[in-house]
C-alpha cells in the first residue's frame, strides 16, 4: 500500500487476576513492568507505532484505568484513548474503535493487538503484520494470526487450518473452544492448528459488514454513536445496549470462508499465567527464578520469586511466591492457572482491599 | 525445707538459629514472643520466680543480650544477670552461676533452666522442682529431669532409667548421645528411656565437687574468679581459660551413681524449629496454622505460617512460611530441622545482614 492505511486498536481492558498479588484492579498486568524495562503497554504500543504512527494508534481501554493509561502513551493524542463505561468484552471495543478510525479513513485498516503479550523480535510481528493487512484489503478478510504450538496448551482456543492462500496465509477450516488435554494433545500431533493469538488485521468497515451480519442489535447500538456527538451520553448508551461477547464469539467463529489465518513468523506469549514466566526469566543451575530481591535456595528447584526481600528457599520444588507490600502469594507452578479462581474467592469472601 | 535454699539459673545463651528469619544474632529465641503474651524468657522466669524469689533469681546471657534481658526481667537486681564475654557452653555457664550462689549460701540449691523452654502446668513443675530439690540436698545428687518420649525423637538426648530411688526419681543408667532413627525407636519401645530435658537441680557446692573432680582446668580458674573481686577481666580470664563444654558432657555423662533423674509429670516442649508450633497453636480445620496476619488457604493443608501480611496458599501442603521485614524463609516442615544448616550456609557466603 502506497498510502498508510494503518491503524492500531490496543485493546487494554483486563484485569489481569492471573497475576495476583502483583497484578490488581487498578494496576492489571498490561500496567506493570515486571516483563521488561516499560510496561506491557508500552511495549505493545511501541510494537505497532513504527506501522501506524501515533496518530493513528488508539487504545481501549477502562475508564478505571485511562489516566494511567495517558501517562503511559503520551505520544498517542489523548482523544485516541476510549474509555470504556462498562466492560463489554471485545467485540464491542474493537466496534467502538471502527467508528473512529472509518472517521479518518473510510479504507482504515485495523491492527488489533490486547495489551499484554510478549511478541518478539519486532522485524518479524511488523512483517507478518504488512502480509496480514494485505490480506485484509485485497480479499476483504478478517485475519487473524495464529500461533504454531509448542505444547498440548489447554487453556487457548485452536484454529484449524484450512486451504493455503498465499504466503503464510491460510484459510480457517474452523475455530476450536479451549479444549481439554487429550483433544490438545490431538490438535498438536495433526499438526492442522495453530493457537488463537487474539491479534487480528481487518478493514474497519468489514468488520463492521460482520457486525451488522452477525451482532444487527450491537450494529444498530454503533451506529446511533457513530452518527451521533459521541458525548458520554452517547457512549454510556452504547455501552449500555452492546452485549458482553468476545469477537472470537460474536464474529469470527460465525464466519465461512471470510477469516484468514497468518501462521505467525514471530515468537508470542500471552503469558497468561505466573508460570509463563518461566520462558521469559533467566534461571539459575537449578531453575530458580527471581525478580526484586535476592533469592537463596538451598535444596531447592524450580521456584519462581517475586521479592523486594531476601527469599530463602530450604527443599522446595516448583513453587510461585509473590511477595507484594500486603500479601503474599504462594502456590505451585501447577496451580498457576487456578490464581484466578483464587481471586474470585477472595472477592466472594469480602477481601476487596487485597484486589 | 523449712528455709528457702533454692536459687534460679537461667541459661539463656541460645542463638535460636533453627527460627530464622524470625530469630537472629541480636533477638535469639528466647527474646521472642511468638509463642505466648511474653517472651520465652519472661515465662521460663514467671515459672521460678514463685519457688526462688526475685532476689535469688540469675541469668547467665551473652553480653550482646545483657541490656534486653534487663529489659524484659526489670524485677530481678542487675547484677544477678551474668553476661558471658564468650560462650563456652553450659558447664562454664552454670559454674559462673554457682560462684554467686555459694556467697549468698553456701548450701544453696540450683535450678538450672534453659531460656526457651515451654512447660505446662506451672504446678506440676514446681512439685516435681522440690522433689528434685529434696533429692539433691539429702542424697547430694545432680538430678535431671526426664521426659516421657512421645515420639522416636532424634534431636534430644536420651536417659537410661535406673533404680527406682523414691517418688518419680531413678538412678541414671546412662546417658545416650541423640540417637539415630533406628535407635530411637528401639529407646521408645522398651519405655526405659527418658528425654534428656536439659534442666537440672543440685546444690551448688556439690556442682563444684563434680567440676574440680572432671573439669580440674576450669574450676582452677573459676577458683580465682570466685576468690577474685568479678571484675570485667576476672571475668574475661575465666572466661579465657574456660573450654567449651555441656554440662551434658562435661560432667553428667562422668557420673557414676551420682546422678538421678526425675521423670517430669509436666508437659515439655523446647520447641527446637518451627515445626513445634504445631504442638502449640491452633489449627484451622485443615491443619493449617497462621500468627501475625491473615491466612488465605485454598485446597492447602497442614502449612504453618507467620507473617504481617495476608498469605494466601493455593494447593500447597506442610509448607513453613516466615516473612519479617528483610526476608521471607519457605521450607517444608520436614527440612524445619535443616533450617540451621541453611543459616550456616547464608553466614558462609556473607549474609550477615540478615543473620
């Protein structure tokens, strides 16, 4: 494309559960920097801003969370941050943003990334991202990139790979929900799937056409805030009609023949978890790994620590500790996933002031 | 006896190192107060103090713990707190004490205790105290009180039982060095072993003939010190000259007939490491156990924790979790006994600062 038709969307609206103690309410995991020298914010946004340039890069985002936000991308105008009355999931968010970009460039063309993945190196996402966008305009497809497996991961849905289009570019036989350990182990030993990153490319007005397709009641909420001032009144509106789905829900699994899939030519995480740490941080000769304070094992492998302290670790294995100004975390790397649910517990049971 | 012969020792020279982090160089064990209102030391003196009087009460500290055991002991005169200038273990310790106990009589009783001791029933303890103290006065013996095993412990010493001599007191057979597992239980199932508690009753004079009989080198330098005016370098001298030995070693294991031991109708713990607490605080209905501040446990068991903060644990099992301001210790409670060994290790790589 001789001309730039670019666009960003970050889609920064989760809380980050999976990282308590650290990760909290008001400061979710795209928030902190515990991955690298800035945030995982920053680091998206300085991922996509040699593509689109800071004027066209937009961030979504909760109304709890814009302030922190703007000091964080100060470069991005402050009217290209959104934020979000209510959470409603991303189809509505990635709609929200559409109605903005369609303003600027009716031919926009949207690089929707969430906020706190790890992608690396940058030559290869901004590659993968030129093919994808390719792909987006010529053949008006939604695409979406897909990750190469490594493990039999259950806790990401899967893509099925259909006919090859061109590049690294494939046709969607089908989306797969997350699935349990024997059908992941399946998925992988086809090798026909690939993971859903939650990273898409499209034309913003394509993916509107879907939108009035599959979701008419969340088109026909867009539309009166698209036409309209856009004021808070105007938002809190859409905000309060649009219902709480994903777009892998609301669109892409409702599509045939229009979803793409890029086979992904760079490195993801989505570390979703403590223990997908474990293939960020250096560990020692035992596979202990620490951030903050100093770490003393003894007898000791496979710990993962988060301390401003002195961590003494005496014969243990595996486990994650979480050392924060108020509570400490401590579980197995096994457990990582169910923090969650650990959570949600503490919620339930009246520890708002720990969340 | 009709007149009050009894004085009180207290040996509080322990570094406590097996509960680190919470115990350190400057604030051993016995300075704590984890295990109670007070400290171990103000209670192993709330124990005496109604046999011996305030004024007839001695504690033999290191220096560097001299001005808090004042602190906490405001009741007893200054210069009844002896503090070592080194220590050299408890033979030299309980000779220092004697010194001062032959002046003000010289056929006075002493009832040796460790600092950090926890014994129960208070009235239990004082009547088996004065049957000691009849034994040692008519049969001039040095009795030790044994404590009913409950388990093949191998971090005590044992006490063979002898000949029945009247009440609960028997002649020593032997003493056995701690024993490995094996021997342990063999202790256990015969019922003709007590635990060597470490608490003793004699009179002093007769403490005296034991040293100048076995221990020639030290009572010929704790002659010139008793002779001498105690000065700083009197003390120094003596403490020069002095060898490191346990009463234990040094006399008790030398005596032939001469020793008798009690067995103790209290309950008795010298709650040597952290996972002693079990014994002593309340679980919750999972068997976990917190102090300081709240515990959030989910699918975790049996884990013992102190800290300020709120400790969540998700899945983990007989963990020992100890956070304090500068460092956090995670151990299983079946390495509670090594935590010394890892103390050792932090002291060899230069961690004073912690230590």
């Amino acid at each position: 494309m001789s001309e730039n038709r670019l666009f960003g969307v970050i889609i920064a609206g989760g809380r980050g559960t999976r990282f308590w103690p650290l990760s909290r309410k008001a400061r979710p995991k795209h928030l902190l920097n515990f991955l690298g020298e800035t945030t995982l914010l920053r680091q998206t946004a300085e991922r996509v801003l040699p593509l689109t340039g800071a004027g066209r890069l937009f961030v979504v985002t909760a109304e709890s969370q814009a302030d922190e936000v703007g000091k964080i991308l100060t470069d991005i105008p402050p009217q290209n941050i959104l934020a979000e009355p209510a959470g409603k999931n991303t189809a509505p968010a990635i709609a929200l943003a559409a109605a903005h970009i369609i303003d600027e460039d009716p031919n926009g063309i949207m690089i929707v990334l969430p906020s706190d993945h790890i992608i690396e190196p940058r030559d290869k996402f901004m590659a993968d991202v030129e093919e994808a966008a390719r792909l987006a305009d010529t053949r008006r497809a939604l695409a979406i990139f897909g990750i190469r497996p490594t493990r039999p991961e259950t806790g990401y849905g899967y893509i099925e790979v259909g006919q090859k289009l061109d590049g690294h570019a494939f046709g969607v036989a089908s989306f797969k929900e997350k699935p349990n350990l024997k059908k992941a182990k399946d998925y992988l030993a086809t090798g026909r799937y690939l993971w859903n990153s939650g990273m898409f490319v499209f034309r913003a007005d394509v993916y509107m056409e879907k939108v009035r397709r599959h979701m008419p009641k969340l088109f026909t909420a867009w539309e009166r805030y698209a036409k309209g001032n856009r004021g808070a009144e105007d938002l809190n509106e859409y905000y309060a009609v649009a219902e709480a789905i994903s777009i892998d829900h609301g669109i892409m699994e409702k599509l045939e023949g229009e979803a793409a899939v890029i086979a992904a030519g760079f490195n993801w995480s989505d570390i979703g978890s403590w223990d997908a740490t474990d293939d960020l941080w250096a560990a020692d000769e035992k596979g202990n790994r620490a951030r903050g304070g100093d770490l003393f094992p003894m007898a000791a492998e496979g710990n993962t620590v988060v301390s401003k302290k002195l961590v003494a670790l005496l014969g243990v294995e595996n486990l994650i500790v979480v050392e924060t100004d108020d509570a400490i975390l401590i579980t197995k790397k096994e457990k990582a996933q169910e923090i969650k649910n650990l959570v949600q517990e503490m919620e339930r049971r009246g520890l708002h002031r720990y969340l």
